[in-house]
C-alpha cells in the first residue's frame, strides 16, 4: 500500500476537476447561453454588443464577487445593494461638489471606496463581532445605509460629470475601458486565490467552532470578509456610476439579490466553505445573458420577466444539481 | 445528581437575566414602552383606534410571518424569500375573483390559499427533492412570481375587495375588535396548538433540531418539510387576501413590503434562523414590535432619510437582545 | 520544553457543574493519562487548557509561572497544541492546508507559500504513510477521507505545531490497531525528545501501553494521581467509579445461552456500499455480536437492514416474513430498532425537551397525530427507569444531561413499544461505565424476553463479554463465527487480522 501519491487518483476525473475549478458547471451553462445568444442574433457575439454587456453587467460582477467573500466564510450580506447606492449617491455628490474634474473624480472615487470599506467594516462588527445573525443584521444595516443615501442624495437624478462616464464608457488604443477593468478584476481574483486569507475563510466556512478551536482567528477573519465585500460593493457602485451616469438613492435594491443568485450560479455553496470568486463573474454573465436571450428570442415585453425569472431558476436548481452530482 | 440539583434549581430561580432570555416577555415590554413614547412625541399615538389600527397592520404580518415561522422552524436554513410575490400575487387574484361583490369571497378564499400552496408546494419539492437550499429556490421563485405578476397585471385589472371583507378587516366584529383580530388570534391558537399538541408539531421540531436523527427515528422529512413551505404559500396566500381588504385594491408589488420584515419579526420573535427552537407565540409580538415602531417613525417630523437610519438602527439594537449566536469561546 | 500544572480549575454552565475542582501536573518528558467516566469533567480539563472554554476559577501554570488563556490562539503562543475529540478540521480543505492550518505558510505575508505547505504535510503524512490506508495524500480532501484518516489529519495538525505541550483527547477512538501501534511510536519519540503529552482513551489496554502516569478525575474532581507501573486496570476503575464495580468490561465471557428458539431476522446474501454477501441469522433471546477491526462493514451492515443506506442484493426475513425495507421508517414498521453510538449526530434532537426526545418511534408506531403528555409521560416512564435515566423532568432539554444519560433517553425512545430486533450500532461509544453496565444489563433482560438483538461493539471486552455468538468482520465480509468457548480474545484478534 503506498499512500503517498499525488493526486486523488481514485476520484473520477471530472468530479475531481469541478472540485478544483467549482465554476466549471457556470462555464458550461455560459458557453452554452453565449452559442443560444449567437443563433437567436448572430449581432450579439460582436465586439459591440458583448462590451455592451460588459458595461451593463460589469457592477453586478463587482457586486457578486462581493458578496462571495462573506460566503466564503458561511455568511451572507443583504446589504450589497445598499452599499452600492451609497457609494454611488456619496461620489456623485462629492464629484459634483468638487467640480467634476479629473482629481475631483479620482478623489470622489477614493472617498466611495472607503465608504465601502466602512459599511462593510459595521456589517462585520454586527455579524462576526455582536454575533447578530447574517440575514437580518445585513437586512438592518441595509435600511441603515438607505437612509444614509437618501440623506446624500435625497432624490436620483443629479448627472455624473461628463469625464466620468466618458471614460467609462471610452476606449483605450482601440480597447473599451471595459475590457481593462475586467482584465484587471481577473488578476486580481486570481491573486486572491492563492491569498491566506481565502483560504482561511473558507476554513471558516466549513466550520467556523472547529476553525476556532483549531486556533484560527474567526472573528478577525469573517470581519475582514466583510471589508472586502464592502470594498467590492463600492467597486460596483463605481461602475454603475459610470453606466448609468447618475446618481440614485435606490439604485442597488434590487442588485442584492441578484449578487445572491449570481454565487450561487457560480458553483458556491452558501452553506461556505467552497466555491470561487470567478464563478460568480461568470454567475452575473449567466444572469445578463438570460436577460438577453429572453428579448432575442422575441418575448413579448409583458412575459419577458416571467420568462427571465424562470430561466433564472431553472440556472440555479440546475447549477446546484450538477455541482452536487458531480461533486459525490 | 448534579443533573437532578441543577434541573431543580434552574426551575426555581427566576433572576432578571433570565427574565430578559424570554423574548415573548421582552417583546411585549417593548412594545409598551414604544406605545408610551409614541403617545409622548404624539399624542393620540396610543389611543384605542390607533392601537387597533396598528394591531390589523401587525395581523397582516403575523400571518405572513407564521407560514415564515413554521419553515425556519424546519431547519436546514430554512427561509421563504417567495411570501413576498405570493402576497402580490394572491392580492391580485383576490381582487379579481371578487371584483367587489360578497358573492365572490369565499371563492376568492380559495383561490388565494390554493394557489399560495401551489407555489409553496414547488419550494417544498424544489428544497427536499432536489435539494435546492431554501434561500435560493425561493429566491428563484420570487423572481418568477414578480414576472408573472407583470403578465397578469398587463391582462386584466387589479379588481376590487368585496365590501364584506372589507368590513371585516377594517370594522369591528366582535368585542370592538376587527375580524381580522380575532382571525389572527385563531391562527395564534391553532400555530400554538399545531406545534405543542400534534405530532406534526414535534417532527418540525425534530427535523428543525436533527433531521438526521429525526429521519432515523422514522419521521417523514422530506413529507414535512415540503408541507411547511406549503403552509408557507397558503399563510401568504392568506394574508394577500386579508390585504386587498384592508387597502381596498392591490398595488404594484405590495407583497414586496412583507418579505423580510415577515422574517425580522420571527427573529425578534425569539426563533432563530437556524430552526429548531422558539414558537409563533413570539412572532406575534414581533410583528406587533415591528409595526409599532414603523408608526412611531412615520408620526415623528423628520426625513425619510432619518426614519431609515433610525429604523435600521434600532432593528440592530433589536436584536442585540436576543437575536445573537453563541460565543465561541463558552 | 514545559512543565504544566494545572489548580483547582473550575467550570459550570449555569447550574450544571461540569468541573468542579481539576488538579494536574503534567511533567516534561512524560506521558500522562487522563480517564473517568462520561461527564467527569476530563475534557472541559482540557479545553480549559486549550483555551475553548473560559474557566471560573482556577489557575494555569507553566512552569511555574501564572498563565491566562484567553483562547485557542493564546494557547498555542503559550506552546500548547491540542487533538480534539470532535476534530478540527475543515472539511473541504485538503490534508496538507488543514494539516497546516491555522498557521499557513506565507509568501511575501499575503500568499500561501504552497511548496512549503505540501513540505509540511509530507513531513507528518510520512510517518504514518504505510498505515494510513487508501486514498490518503497531502492534496486529498478531508471530505474524502475515512472517519480513522481524519483522526490521522488531527493528529498531524497537532503534531505539526511543535508545541512542547501536547493535549490529545480521545485520539484513538477510530483508530485500528496499526495505526494505534504507529501512533504510540511517534509519541515515544516525542517523550524522548522531552514533549510533555496529555493522553486521554477509554481503553485501559492503550492507556497501559503508553501512559507513565495517570490522574483519575470523578465527577469534575481529579480524584488522584498515580505511576502507570505502580496501578493496575481494576484500582484504577476502582477510582474512577468510586465504589466496587460490577466490571462489565472486564468479566469472562458468560455461558453462551442455548438458543433454539426460531430466527426473528435472518440476512441472506446482502450486499451494498461497504460489504459484500453477508449472511446470518438472530433468534429470539439472542445477542448476536459482530466484531473485527473498525470499520470493516459493521455499521454498514446494520444501517442497511434498517434502511439507511440502500442495498445492492440480497434478501431480509423478519419473523419468517420477506421484507423490503426502504427507509427506516419501513424498517420501524417491520419492528426493528436501531440505536447508533454517534448520538450527536443519530440520536439526540438537540436542545428539545426529554418528551419530545422519547416519544417519536411511539408516535410512528401508533400511527399518532395528536400529543397527551400526561399518557406519554406515564409510557416512558418505564423504559427510562428500567435504563436507571437520571433526569430532572420532561420538559428539561435533554442537552442538560449527561452523554450516558442522553444515549439513554434515545435507547428509551425505542423501548417503550417493544421491537422484534434491535440492532445496536457501537452503542456505547463514548459513554461512562457505570452507563455500559446499566445497558448491558437491560439489553441482556430484553434478550430474555424474547428480543433478537444484534450488537455491534468497537471494543472486544464489551462484545466477549455480551454476545452469545461472534460475527467477525474482515474487509465487508464475515470472516469467521465465534461460538460458545470459542469467544475468546484471541481468537478474536486472529480473525480480525487474518488477511487484513
């Protein structure tokens, strides 16, 4: 008997690779609504309509790798979507304040950013440190936040400086803006895998008494979960600002959700301790192009959303299915 | 022994912390005192129409939040996200089965509870059979009910409450006390009765606590746990119908408003998320709780923007009171 | 390296008293045993020095100086490492990370160094490479791994502290023999290297084997301490229970009873996940033991016929009737119980009062809808007396009581409407003597009465000294039948390892 091998040899190969990479029955599910998206609509493969895509969805990305770093470690936050409106009500107000120009923007940006990091730093201190259950701690904060953006910013409407959109919106030696800041978020998450505190999370995750029995520090942990996920959700916000180029109090309500369904899309278990950040970059792409697809296939307008919601679940229950069944 | 001493003295002491572990008990205490400011910063707050006012709002989330509470009971993180369509989506159908005559509400009664089940029914499936986790199957299904609640609202009106249901909500019926008063305190008695006194009740909580124990002592879980996300629907259905009358006509998403307040109230309740433990006797009060102090911020002078911060605020504190995990470190 | 010494440690949860006054010196170089009974308050001991639990008095010295844990972490800047009972391992992390947790290797202080993270692992998977069995490697998940190899994970990840001072409660639990025998190895080796070691076991064959001295804690009292080689087994149960024992664990085998009474459960060909082409049959007022090494397809065995897990072939008669049993409901209704001797997981419904925790079998088996307490009450009554439960009312939750007295509330539960068959699944596991003794001694009547039992026990004394008969298992299968004066421990031992 030699026990020592490499490899778990003894596990098929597939299972042993969606083990690996949990995002591969996302990846699947994508590639398959890309080719449904190109028969409908050949247009919808081009460059324009994919870096359209891109814009419209690239806050959702942002907003659901945020939440998977609380997921990560077994908790959830109903308060992306807050968060995300906030930041977008704080730096619209700020870079409107300072003049809109381009120290102004990146000033403004910085400022959102660490409004971010502080949101998440209350939710942290009220579910890792108070020990308030996720759900409805995060729900609370959420209202909290609301009123914080309403109080910023009392009705939508004021615009984005023309710089700001402009960029985002622009192109860079041929390249969309887009296309960088996607590419950078891909470094990035790719980074972080290999980070301790990933690592460390999803031990958590799995178990967070024997985690902290194993000597781990799990509140330091899920807490710093919670900053990177506020810190992610202001990233959001920054796109979002740039799409659509206003300011809106309630403008991430009902983006919280969908970050939600976007994890889960991605191959994470909410349960903690498994999945990946890059899953959930492809969950908010399997969500835009069910939208898509809905309206190439011609829905009419009234039953579109009946049909998205649908297609949606049908994503999750069969996400969740073919993870698990490989996954045995 | 030890165990016989400390069971015994357990029972016989009666110190104030342990007066402040009952949630029922701080529930109610808060809500006298939220009544007593209310009255100070406005008075009249806590007169008799206002209060009763307040109690037909609660009632309408006390229903909501029992379907809530028996499916968090159930464990497994149990959560139904999907009340919130069903209230909408119940209030239309509601409104259109009755389109305003008394004729149609006993048809409408059925209408709405059935098909509350129906999709209750498809979460249960969906959680056991499957084995979605609750909180994505009905957050699935939530957007599936909002999509079809823009396809219904396109064909046809939203429809009238029949005036009986009508009165019967909002008008004393019994003992100066609305219907739908004595409808909730009914449904208290019988939730109260269904856990404490059927066997249904005791596999809840088996299943809520173990289910790997439960199911090894011979208790049907999955046929359980998909009948409290039936229960679930059919509550929401309920309370849809109830809402049409209290607001006369339905509104866009109106159901919306009661999703996660419904599970808040469980939680101020005393049941917490993970199953297993608490009862609707706390819900209740936690849906009292949680609308007295939504009337509170709405008599107070200030902006949307302070009532916001001032609700999530104090649903933080809230819960600071019995809403909390254990320490790691015991 | 440490000399640690614990005075008068103290720990209650509310009223409960779970350590009353825990006294122990722990030397550098020694092995030092830690026994009692179930909820003596040896664990609490050591989580206290681990840092999970917070002590209400007390104190820690390391030698000789004044300590204060505030926590795990704590614990192991203070040099302390310890093996946890319930294990604390992330399941979906692999060896060499769990192995290495919480402390992973950095590269530039934010990446995990993942050449010295396998270096580690290889390190300690090393030493038990050639006993930890199948599927066993450093980037394995522990998801994966048999109950035995996360235990071997555990004792990695304490071994992989270095800490001088080493605290392993109960390590050996599902452990077999090689891996033991391996595992007693490196702990010489870690005494010679002058590593003081806390060891606790329930077996005194192991605390024998690799204790130098052994403190024995009664009811949350460390009650005295003694040189292994100056004590033997029955002063030291004698200890323990602090009166005369009726040494369940240590008697000679009884007369097998002459049983010639017709099969209540007979298994012909039965093969599944675990085992294959099993057969045997049980008869009224028989206890039918299985043995072998753990985990050679016992519990599979029994968790098939009562319709756990599903089964490949084979057929089941109970009372001379053909049966397909599909769910353990199925199987209640057929008349068979099933006691398991993980109770956290398989028995207790946690936090819910003793009622609720007895009553479910009598509801299924009633076909019952509504609850009258007052007539359940009266129906328990009975079998938990006859058990010798010590509780304080029905309406306390039954996590107030100790380990033996909860299994006993959940042996309960399946007695109050009589079974044909029990099958007892490592029943004892876990549970203090005085407990074991007052089962066996209920089993056996039940037996007489006309039971067919099926017994299953991790521990040879416990199965020679009950079980009329002896199945032994090797690898999923029967490999020989132990009958009358054939029931010796030797024999035992021989089937168990033949072939293995």
């Amino acid at each position: 008997m030699s026990a020592i091998e490499t490899g778990t040899s003894q596990r098929p190969g597939l299972a042993a690779l969606v083990e690996r990479f949990p995002f591969l029955p996302a990846l699947v599910i994508l590639l398959a609504l890309l080719a449904l998206n190109g028969w409908f609509q050949p247009n919808s493969l081009g460059f324009r309509a994919i870096t359209g895509l891109i814009s419209t969805y690239l806050a959702l990305m942002m907003l659901s790798v945020a939440q998977t770093y609380v997921v990560y470690a077994g908790d959830v936050d109903l308060s992306v979507g807050a968060i995300l409106s906030l930041v977008n009500c704080v730096i619209i107000v700020l870079m409107e304040r300072w003049g809109g120009g381009g120290i102004a923007v990146l000033m403004a940006c910085a400022l959102g950013i660490l409004t971010g990091l502080a949101c998440g730093l209350l939710n942290g201190f009220v579910v890792a440190v108070l020990r308030l259950q996720a759900i409805v701690a995060t729900f609370a904060t959420s209202i909290f936040f609301t009123g914080i953006a309403l109080y910023v910013l009392p009705v939508a409407g004021t615009p984005a400086p023309t710089i700001y959109w402009r960029t985002y919106g622009g192109r860079f030696f041929e390249i969309p803006f887009v296309f960088y800041v996607v590419a950078a978020l891909a470094i990035v998450l790719v980074m972080a895998t290999r980070a301790r505190l990933t690592t460390q999370m999803l031990a958590v995750g799995d178990d967070a008494f024997k985690a902290f029995q194993g000597g781990l520090p799990v509140t330091a942990i899920r807490l710093k979960g919670y900053m990177l996920c506020g810190v992610f959700s202001a990233l959001a916000a920054l796109c979002i600002t740039g799409d659509t180029a206003s300011g809106d109090p309630l403008v991430g309500g009902a983006m919280t959700l969908y970050s939600v369904a976007a994890v889960v899309l991605g191959g994470t278990a909410l349960s903690g301790g498994r999945g990946s950040v890059v899953g959930s970059v492809l969950g908010a792409l399997i969500i835009g192009l069910i939208s898509s697809l809905v309206f190439y296939v011609g829905t009419p307008s009234q039953w579109q959303n009946l049909v998205q919601g649908l297609a949606i679940l049908l994503a999750l229950m069969l996400g969740v299915m073919v993870t698990r069944r490989v996954q045995r | 022994m030890s165990v016989e001493a400390a069971g015994k003295a357990e029972a016989s002491r009666f110190s104030l912390t342990n007066l402040i572990r009952q949630p029922l008990l701080v529930a109610l205490v808060l809500i006298v005192l939220l009544l007593a400011l209310g009255e100070m910063l406005s008075p009249g707050f806590a007169s008799p129409q206002q209060i009763l006012r307040l109690l037909i709002v609660a009632a309408l989330l006390g229903i909501v939040a029992a379907g809530q509470n028996l499916v968090i009971l159930g464990g497994r993180e149990g959560i139904d996200l999907s009340v919130g369509g069903i209230v909408s989506l119940s209030a239309i159908i509601a409104g259109n089965v009755m389109n305003g005559a008394d004729s149609g509400i006993l048809p409408a009664i059925l209408a709405c509870v059935a098909a509350g089940a129906l999709f209750g029914t498809f979460n249960g499936i969906g959680v056991t059979l499957l084995r979605i986790p609750p909180l994505v199957m009905t957050l699935g299904m939530l957007g599936v009910l909002q999509g079809l609640l823009v396809v219904i609202r396109q064909g046809v009106p939203s429809g009238r409450a029949a005036p009986a249901l009508s009165e019967f909500v909002t008008r004393p019926f019994l003992l100066g006390l609305p219907g739908i008063i004595w409808l909730w305190v009914l449904i208290g008695l019988l939730m109260a009765f269904l856990l404490r006194r059927t066997v249904f009740g005791y596999r809840v909580y088996a299943i809520g606590s173990n289910e790997q124990a439960a199911f090894l002592a011979g208790v049907p879980v999955r046929l359980i746990r998909i009948s409290l996300f039936t229960l679930s629907g059919a509550f929401a259905g309920l309370a849809g119908l109830c809402l049409i009358g209290y607001a006369g006509s339905s509104f866009a998403n109106v159901g919306e408003l009661y999703m996660l307040p419904s599970i808040i109230a469980v939680v101020l309740g005393g049941t917490p998320l993970s199953g297993g433990k608490g009862g609707y006797t706390g819900t209740m009060a936690g849906a009292v709780l949680l609308v007295i102090l939504q009337s509170i911020l709405t008599t107070i002078n200030i902006d949307e923007s302070g009532r916001q911060m001032i609700f999530g605020a104090t649903l933080l504190v809230l819960m600071l009171f019995y809403g909390r995990g254990r320490a790691m470190r015991a | 390296m440490s000399n640690l010494t614990i005075r008068g440690a103290r720990k209650a949860y509310g009223a409960t008293v779970a350590l009353r006054r825990g006294d122990l010196d722990l030397r550098e170089g020694e092995v030092h045993v830690l026994i009692g009974s179930n909820g003596s308050g040896k664990s609490t001991l050591c989580k206290i020095v681990s840092g999970s639990v917070r002590p209400d008095a007390g104190e820690v010295l390391i030698d000789g100086k004044t300590v204060s844990i505030d926590g795990p972490r704590a614990a192991r800047a203070l040099g302390l490492a310890t093996f946890y009972q319930e294990l604390s391992l992330a399941a979906h992390r692999t060896v060499a990370e769990n192995i290495s947790l919480p402390e992973l290797p950095g590269k530039g202080g934010f990446f995990v160094d993942r050449e010295r993270l396998n270096g580690i692992a290889e390190r300690y998977i090393r030493r038990f490479a050639d006993v930890a069995g199948e599927g066993f490697s450093a980037d394995a998940r522990v998801e994966h791994l048999r109950e035995d190899q996360r235990q071997l994970v555990e004792i990695m990840k304490t071994l992989a502290t270095e800490a001088p001072i080493l605290i392993f409660d109960e390590p050996t639990s599902s452990l077999d023999r090689s891996q033991v025998e391996r595992f007693f190895e490196v702990l010489r080796e870690l005494k010679a290297q002058g590593r003081a070691i806390i060891f606790i076991s329930h077996r005194m064959d192991e605390i024998f084997a690799i204790g130098d001295r052994v403190t024995v804690i009664r009811d949350g009292e460390t009650v005295g301490t003694s040189l292994i080689s100056e004590t033997k087994p029955a002063s030291i149960i004698h200890q323990m229970v602090g009166e005369s024992e009726l040494a369940v664990t240590n008697g000679a085998p009884p007369a097998a009873a002459e049983v010639k009474t017709e099969a209540v459960l007979s298994v012909a060909g039965l093969s599944a996940k675990g085992f294959v082409n099993v057969s045997f049959e049980v008869r009224r007022g028989e206890i039918l033991g299985f043995g072998g090494l753990h985990g050679q397809g016992q519990s599979a065995v029994l968790r098939s016929i009562f319709g756990v897990n599903p089964t490949d072939q084979g057929t089941i008669h109970i009372k001379g009737e053909k049966r397909t049993i599909r769910s353990p409901r199925e199987a209640i209704r057929c008349g068979l119980a099933y006691i398991s001797g993980d109770r956290g997981r398989d028995g207790v419904v946690h936090g819910r009062p003793i009622l609720e925790n007895v009553t479910p079998i009598h509801f299924l088996r009633n076909k019952l809808s509504l609850v009258r307490p007052g007539s359940l009450r009266e129906r328990a009554a009975k079998p938990l007396s006859a058990l010798k439960t010590r509780f304080a009312g029905y309406d306390q939750p039954v996590n107030a009581l100790s380990g033996g007295n909860q299994q006993k509330i959940v042996i309960a539960r399946w007695l109050i409407d009589r079974p044909d068959v029990l099958l007892l699944d490592d029943p004892t596991k876990g549970i203090d003597l005085q407990a074991k003794t007052d089962l066996f001694a209920l089993i056996r009547s039940l037996a007489a009465e006309g039971m067919g039992i099926v017994l299953y026990s991790s521990e040879d004394a416990e199965l020679l000294a009950n079980a009329d008969r002896i199945l032994v298992f090797n690898s999923g299968s029967v490999s020989r039948e132990l009958t009358g004066a054939d029931r010796t421990r030797y024999n035992l031992y021989h089937a168990a390892y033949e072939a293995a």
